[in-house]
C-alpha cells in the first residue's frame, strides 16, 4: 500500500477520499436492447443505490446520448456528486465521452470510473439472472474503486509533423501524395525496387476500362518528384519504438549495386552485360519473360534506376566478372559493387501501412492443372499477356505459339472455401469480366466465366456485368470440379476439358477449351504477423490487419498514430483502396494539425519517504525516466519520460513506487468489490 | 407423345422439420452452409445418371422436400466414393448425408422398387448379424431372389464360372463362438434402445434397428 500522500512530484492531486463525504452518481445504461435484453438494468441500478456513499442511481435507455451526458451534468451540480460510474460499454468507445461530461459538470475528469457491462457481460452472456449478478459485482468494484479515485491533469505532449507510409502500391501512393501535398513531410518505404504495387502490372481496370498504366504513372512520377516525399525502395522497416507522435523507425535498405542519384537508367549497362542472353526469370511478368542480372523492374518503374540482383551477378557472387557494366556505366559512375545494406533511423509522428495483398497459389488446388498443363494460367498472367508493353506485346497466345479459340475463366479460385479462404475476395468476379472482355476483344475467341455467384456492387459494375453478357460472353453457374487434358468425345482432342455441374441447366457438363484462366484470390502478405508484431497491430486470424472499428474506424489500428489502407485490411478494388488511403491521410492530419498528444496521466511517482535508495528500478525502466537524486539518496521519476508500464511500479522492493490510475487502495478495493 | 405434368410444388408438398432432422444425424451438421455450387455434382462419377444431382439433393433436403428426396435414384447410386466430400468447399460431408437419407429410406421402406442396392443393405447386415460374416454367394443368391429373381437367368453362365475356378464358395461361413457376438450385439442394442427411450422414441422395431445398422 502506498502512503496517501503523492502530491510531490505527481500531476496528481491525492487528496480525494480525504476531503468531505463521498457523493457517487451511479448510471447504468440499457443500449437500447444491447445490455438491456440481457441485463436487468433496472435492477442494476436499484442495487446500486442501497450501497454506501451512493447518492443517487439510475438506468438510462442511451447514456452516451446527449440527453444521457446532460444528465449527468446537471446531477453533479443538482446532488453535489463528487464522483461518477458509467457501467455501459466499452471505455475504448466512450470512456472519452464520459470524462468529458463529468468535466463540464465541474469536477475533475478523472473522478470517473467505467463499467463495462455489454462486450464483457451482455454480449457474452444469455442468462438474464446470472448477467444481473455479474452486473452488479462489476458495478459494485467500480463503486468500491472511484471513492479512492485522485484529481489527474492529463498532460500534453508535442507530435512529430512527418509521417512514414509503408507500401508503395496505390494506396502508398495515394496516401503519401495527399499528405505531401498539405506540406507534410513523408518517407515512403517500399520493399520491392520500383513503387506502383499490383497495379503497375495490369492492363486496363474495371469498370471503365482505363488504361492501368497512363492512370498509376503519373500519380508514381508526382511521388519521385515531391519535394516532401522522400522515396526509398527496395527498403523494408526494421524497428519501430515509441508511442503516437513520437516514432522512432529504423529503416533497412538494401544494396541495388548502384548509385540511385548517379544512375540515369540509360540501360547502357544492361545491354553490355556479360551475360548476353537474358535468362532470368522476371517478377514483374510474373515469370513469362526473361532478364538479366542488371536490370530495371519495368519501362516506366520509379525510380529509373537498374538495380542488380545479387543472386544472379557474376561479380556479386564471385567477385570474378569482368564487369563490362561498370565499363558501360563510363563516367557516370553509377555501379558500385561495394555497397552494403544501410539502416537509417528516422522520427515520425503518424504511420500508414499499406502493405497490400499476395495472390493465392493455384498450385494448391490441384486438380484445376496449374503448372502441370501450361495453358492454364492465373489472372495475373493474363494481365501481363494482354498488356502492349508484356512478354507478348500484347498477344494472347497458347504456350505453342497458336491463337486460342475457346477460352474459360474458373471464378473463386482459392476462394469461398473453408479448406483454404473462407472469404470473398471481391475483385476476382469483376476483374475475371474485365480480362474475358479484352480476351474476346483481342482473340474474338468464344469466352465462358464459371461462377458461383458474380458479385458486382460497385459503382458502375452491375452495368458492366451487363455488358459482358451483350458482348456474347458465356456464363455456366457452377465451381468447376476439375479440369483435364482426356479426351472422352472427339472434339475435346487436344483441349483442356472442363468437367462444371451447369447447376441452372441442371445437369454435369463436360467443356472443351483452348485455355483456361484461374481467378486466383486475394491473401494476406506472407510477412502480415511479423508486420503485426513490429508494429504492434491486431490482426484477424486470416492476416489482414484488423481495424478499429469496422465501421466507425475503418483506417485506424489499435496502436494509435498508427492508420492501415488499402488491401493490407482486407481485399478490396481500387476506388476503396484510394478512398482508404484519403482516409488514413486524412487521420495523419487531424493528429498532426492538433499539434499535440493528450497523454493519460497513468505516470509512476516516488513515495520518498518509503525510498530506501536502493536503486534497483533505475536499469529496469525501458524510458530511462528514471534517476538518482545523490543529495537525498532517493530515486525520482521524470514524469515527461515516463510512459506508465508499470516496471518500476511491480520491482520495488519497498513498495516506495506508485502510480497515477492504479493505485493500490484502487485496485484492492476493485478486487474487494468484485468479491463482495 | 410425352404426357404434360404439373410442377408446381405447394407447401403442402414439404415435410417440416425433415431438413432438420437430417442435419441434426452426426456428419450431417454442416449442410446449412452449402453454396450450391455444384462441385460435388461434377466431381460424382455417378452423377451422370442420378434423377437428381447431389447438389439438387442437398437443396432438397434443405427445403423439406422429404418425398422427393427419399424416392429418388441418387442416394442409391451413391458409390460412397467420398469424391463429393473431399471437394466441397464448405466441408459438407455429402456421402455422409447420402448415409443418413438411405437410412432414413429402408427404415420407411419408401426405396424405389426393383432396386436391388437397399435389398442388398439389408440383407448384408441380416447376415453379419447372425452369422458374424457374409458368405458372398448366399448374399447374392437372396439379392437376386428378393429384387429381381430372373436376373439369375440371365447370369448362371457368369455363376457357373465363378464356381468353377472357387471365386464363389457354396459353402455357408460362419464366426466360431457366435454366442459371443450375440451378447456383444445384445448389449449394443439394449443401449441404443436406452438411448432411443430417453429421447422418447420407445416404439423401435427391431426392423428398424437393423435398418441404422445398415451399413
Ligand atoms: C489480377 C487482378 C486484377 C485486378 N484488376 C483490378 C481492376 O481492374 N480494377 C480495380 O479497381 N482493382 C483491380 N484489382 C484489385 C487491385 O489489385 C487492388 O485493389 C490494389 O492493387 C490494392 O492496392 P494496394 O496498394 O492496397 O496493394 P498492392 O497493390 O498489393 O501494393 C502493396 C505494396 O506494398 C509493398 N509491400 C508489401 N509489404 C511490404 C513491406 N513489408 N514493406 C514495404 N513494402 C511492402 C508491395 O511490394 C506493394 O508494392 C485487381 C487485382 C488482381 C489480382
Ligand atoms: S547504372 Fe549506369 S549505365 Fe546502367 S542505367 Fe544507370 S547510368 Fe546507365
Ligand atoms: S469476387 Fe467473385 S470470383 Fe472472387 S471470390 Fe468473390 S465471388 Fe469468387
Ligand atoms: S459441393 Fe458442397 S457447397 Fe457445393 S453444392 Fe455440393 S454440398 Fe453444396
Ligand atoms: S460419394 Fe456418392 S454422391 Fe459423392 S461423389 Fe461419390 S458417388 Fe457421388
């Protein structure tokens, strides 16, 4: 038990359960049928109102409405309440709320103390008797704890303007453009060499066919251009310390080989390369194409800067090349074989992660042939075969060179299904439509879409739908059981057979086609629980990180100062990833503007006269908030670096150390009450 | 000239509460879940001649059309092959809902006539039952003389053959110390008759016994 009186060095004022008599406004809420269908709340606040120091109970349809924070307002002052129980909801959702209203009644916020009755009793409970008892206990520990509750000053401390954005896909971009562009500064950190994400490798987008390309490029050059934006690539985020306003991260960039201000991406280097045949796969075509070691990603990457990959150079691996690229590069002086990784610290107030997604590997459902029969291909390889600037140049052409004619498109690969993801991925329907257009409208190829159901909400997309199905292209409801290359009739030698349940004809079918293109779905990144874990987040079990609230805070974490965008949440099109991205700027802003973070004021303070001077907290507080006063032989806590973990709290072997909001004779009678 | 049939089906055409009696037998509990998507029709290598498809069986089933579920071919046809089952992407356990409806079908006795598949069900289990083992020519012989007893016209060639080169014994097979099996059995059906007394179902024939047993 800590002595009663902490006024020294604390922001607190610890006189509460001393002056006067203790007057407890008790309010219990019903959320409408939320707590109210399961508790019985007026029975609640009946109990309440027999305990002692309990001068006025009440149960409410709506607490956190205005008339509900008026009410409390006028009790304070009508009944000279000097203390106050909420017992709702969570204090994640209103505990702000709650405070504020006990403030503008005239008493110190913190003399306010929160139950929460729905997310740990209602909703998890469908016995109304027991749900009652337990309401009670909650509310009667709360009762217990408020009386020895102190008068705190929250404090404030300055953020950091700049913001870093992880993920240079669209919504990266997006999000770093908006706030370069309110003249904040913005570190952009994108993992692979050039930013533009999934994005940069389709050929138009849904549902306006616009040309992918000559949308995302511009938006890609503005990023290399801002003069708030600093870009760095083929970077990854190392560590991440501190709290809302004050991050310290370290970044770990990676050596290209060459000087990014120097190189001019001439590509002299790549053409003089010893290697003179490019035989490498190529990421960015997803593999249909060939590279050397040297090169750049893609035409219009940014930055246009070669990089060399050091799993396949010569001189990286051997340091026995005769490095014709060095002598290529002549005067400019760009390679540099020497370069080593580099991990860079910045200090940023706020971040955005937008991390995206990866694609579902179709080598897990086997009997669809992915990578046993070359003309099935995913989606992704579709988009790269029909581009201009593709392996093809734009051609869709079987692996032996011929034209398809017949063309069939499996919806729902990987996903709607329990044994790999349960979940929708929303874009597959309408990306799948997107591609069958173009195929049609490149090979005039007879196209059919096997679908389960074709899910086009968006804007504009049941009108594309629509189109689809003028333009001739064939629908078959059913999930396709299996693809073959057997022939059991004559015309289905030499073609991929489809064998599908028409299940609105009614009956199995077996389909004959040239080519076939797998919907791949949408997955969480392989990295999601280590990003998790850096950056202190929650995710779903599945990977994606999970929101604040998945409707009144669809951008922000758990963390605060910490905001998602973009696919990383979930899987979704374009417009929403933009739109997320707008959103998560938007959240930067409104911390950054304020100036300043309000801090709980839950800091640890010394009791000096139980201090027997023995130093053992000193090394253990992580915040180094911590130091020793030789004159008096006592520890003191510097109350601005003090974060509130408590370490200090739980070590000391005299019981010297308290803390602001968790004060023994709190807690203890919290655990009393409970148990009363 | 092919007669017009009415297809309508009105309410009255459902059997409330049959689609949850099914899903309520162990394996069958996921049924609710089913996307219609087909899958298990395409990966049945029976399919092709069902009246119904396994998926339109599943839809049946759910909408408590108990009649035209338990008259039709499918859940006979059904190989047991587990195709379905390995496929579905909700997980529904197809062949095990084929179980339960042809269960569900000896114990009414609504099975399609001349259909030799729950005749051979049941006298299979008869057999175990009191035998501890089948003797498959006896088995076949009964099949024949209760389904369809001039199919063995048509086949003695084939079952002279048999006979001949000892693939088909004459001699009947039996467990040593069946008394044992007996008592085993005895006790297993005192227990299903508790089990069926506590749920109120008192009045189990021992017909019908034989019929869960199956297979
Ligand atoms: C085949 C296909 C076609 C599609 N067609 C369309 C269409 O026509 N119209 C439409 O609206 N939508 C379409 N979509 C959906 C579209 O791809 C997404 O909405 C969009 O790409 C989401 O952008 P994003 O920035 O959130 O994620 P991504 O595009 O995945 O970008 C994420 C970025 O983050 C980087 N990154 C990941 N992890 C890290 C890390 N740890 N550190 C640093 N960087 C990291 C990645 O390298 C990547 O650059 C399609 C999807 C597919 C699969
Ligand atoms: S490294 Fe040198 S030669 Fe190669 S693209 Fe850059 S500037 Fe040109
Ligand atoms: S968007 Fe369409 S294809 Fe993709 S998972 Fe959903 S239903 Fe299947
Ligand atoms: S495969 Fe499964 S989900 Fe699909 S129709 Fe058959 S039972 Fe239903
Ligand atoms: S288990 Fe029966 S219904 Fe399922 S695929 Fe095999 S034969 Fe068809």
């Amino acid at each position: 038990m800590s002595a009663s009186n902490g006024n020294g060095n604390g922001n607190g004022n610890r006189n509460g359960s001393q002056t006067g008599a203790i007057r407890i406004g008790f309010y219990v809420c019903h959320c409408g049928h939320n707590i109210g269908a399961v508790v019985d709340c007026a029975a609640v606040a009946h109990y309440v109102g027999t305990l002692p120091g309990v001068v006025l109970s009440r149960d409410y349809k709506y607490m956190c409405s205005d008339p509900g924070q008026e009410l409390i307002q006028s009790d304070i002052r009508e009944h000279r309440l000097n203390r106050v129980v909420v017992a709702s909801c969570s204090p994640l959702l209103h505990e702000h709320t709650f405070r504020t209203a006990v403030e503008r009644g005239g008493l110190n916020p913190f003399y306010f103390q929160m139950v929460n009755i729905r997310e740990h009793n209602s909703w998890v409970h469908n016995d109304r008797e027991l749900a009652t008892v337990k309401a009670k206990a909650q509310a009667r520990a709360a009762v217990e704890r408020v009386r020895y509750h102190d008068s705190l000053r929250t404090t404030r401390v300055p953020i950091q303007p700049d913001v870093l954005v992880v993920g240079g896909g669209i919504s990266g971009i997006h999000a770093a453009l908006t706030l370069g562009n309110a003249g904040k500064k913005v570190f952009l950190v994108e993992r692979e060499p050039s930013i533009g994400g999934h994005m940069a490798q389709f050929d138009k987008t849904f549902p306006t066919l616009d040309c992918a390309a000559c949308i995302l490029t511009p938006k890609m050059s503005a990023v290399r251009a801002h003069e708030n934006i600093t870009l760095w690539t083929y970077s990854e985020v190392a560590k991440v310390e501190g709290y809302v306003g004050n991050y310290t991260v370290t970044i770990r960039r990676r050596p290209r080989y060459v000087i990014e201000d120097l190189c001019v991406g001439c590509l002299e280097c790549v053409g003089k390369c010893i290697y003179k045949e490019a035989k490498f796969p190529d990421d960015f075509n997803v593999g249909l194409s060939r590279r050397k070691p040297i090169y750049i990603p893609f035409p219009q990457a940014v930055p246009q800067v070669v990089l060399i990959d050091p799993e396949r150079c010569l001189q990286v691996k051997t340091g026995k090349c005769k490095k014709t690229c060095l002598e290529a590069c002549a005067d400019r002086k760009a390679i540099d074989f020497s370069q080593q990784e580099e991990l860079v610290q910045i200090k940023v107030g706020t971040i955005i992660l937008a991390t995206g997604f990866k694609l579902f590997d179709a080598k897990r459902i086997p009997q669809y042939g992915y990578g046993l029969y070359p003309n099935v291909v995913t989606s992704l390889e579709l988009e790269r075969l029909v581009t201009s600037s593709g392996p093809t140049s734009g051609e869709i052409i079987l692996r032996d060179g011929s034209k398809p004619r017949t063309a069939g498109f499996i919806l729902c690969v990987g996903s709607r299904d329990t044994r790999t993801n349960r979940w929708c991925s929303r874009t597959c329907c309408m990306h799948s439509m997107k591609l069958a257009q173009l195929f049609k409208e490149h090979t005039q190829a007879d196209v059919t879409i096997f679908y389960m159901d074709i899910r086009a909400p968006g804007k504009g997309c049941e009108e594309f739908y629509d189109k689809s199905l003028r333009e001739g292209i064939r629908f078959v409801r059913g999930r396709v059981a299996e693809v073959t290359d057997w022939a059991l009739a004559p015309e289905e030698e030499g073609k991929l057979v489809i064998r599908v349940e028409d299940t609105l004809a009614g009956f199995v079918r077996r389909i004959p086609v040239d080519m076939i293109v797998l919907a791949v779905g949408m997955e969480p990144q392989a990295d999601s629980q280590a990003m998790r874990r850096l950056f202190n987040l929650s995710c779903s079990t599945e990977g994606w990180f999970l929101e604040k609230h998945p409707k009144l805070a669809p951008v922000s974490t758990f963390t605060d100062g910490i905001f998602i965008a973009g696919c990383c949440q979930g899987p979704k099109d374009i417009p929403d990833s933009i739109a997320q991205a707008g959103a998560a700027a938007a959240e930067c802003l409104a911390l950054i503007d304020r100036g300043y973070i309000e801090q709980e004021p839950n800091t640890a303070h010394i009791h000096e006269e139980n201090c027997s001077g023995c130093k053992s907290c000193l090394p253990l507080c992580p915040y180094t908030a911590i130091s020793f006063d030789e004159t008096v032989g006592r520890a003191r806590i510097n109350e601005a670096l003090c974060k509130g973990c408590g370490t200090c709290v739980a070590s000391c072997p005299s019981g010297a150390i308290g803390q602001h909001l968790f004060e023994d004779e709190q807690i203890f009678k919290e655990i009393e009450g409970i148990l009363a | 000239m092919k007669s017009i049939k009415r297809t309508i089906k009105y309410d009255a055409d459902r059997v409330q509460g049959f689609g949850r009696e099914i899903m309520g037998v162990t394996g069958c509990e996921q049924l609710p879940s089913c996307i219609q998507c087909g899958t298990c029709s395409g990966a049945c290598p029976l399919s092709i001649y069902m009246d119904f498809s396994p998926r339109q069986v599943m839809a049946l089933v759910r909408a408590d059309f108990k009649r035209e579920v338990l008259s039709s071919n499918t859940i006979w046809l059904c190989a047991s092959c587990y195709g379905c089952t390995v496929e579905c992407p909700r997980q529904i356990r197809i062949t095990d809902i084929m179980y339960a409806l042809k269960q569900r079908a000896i114990r009414e006795g609504v099975y399609p006539k001349g259909m030799p598949i729950p005749v051979l069900a049941r006298e299979f289990t008869r057999m175990v039952l009191s035998k501890g083992r089948i003797t498959e020519t006896l088995l076949v012989m009964r099949l024949f003389l209760k389904a369809n007893w001039r199919a063995v016209l048509s086949s003695w060639r084939l079952g002279l053959g048999l006979i001949q080169t000892g693939r088909f014994v004459l001699k009947p097979e039996r467990i040593e110390r069946r008394e044992e099996l007996a008592a085993m059995l005895a006790t297993v059906s005192v227990t299903r008759h508790a089990a069926r007394a506590a749920k109120g179902r008192h009045h189990a024939t021992p017909e019908q016994l034989i019929a869960e047993e199956v297979p």
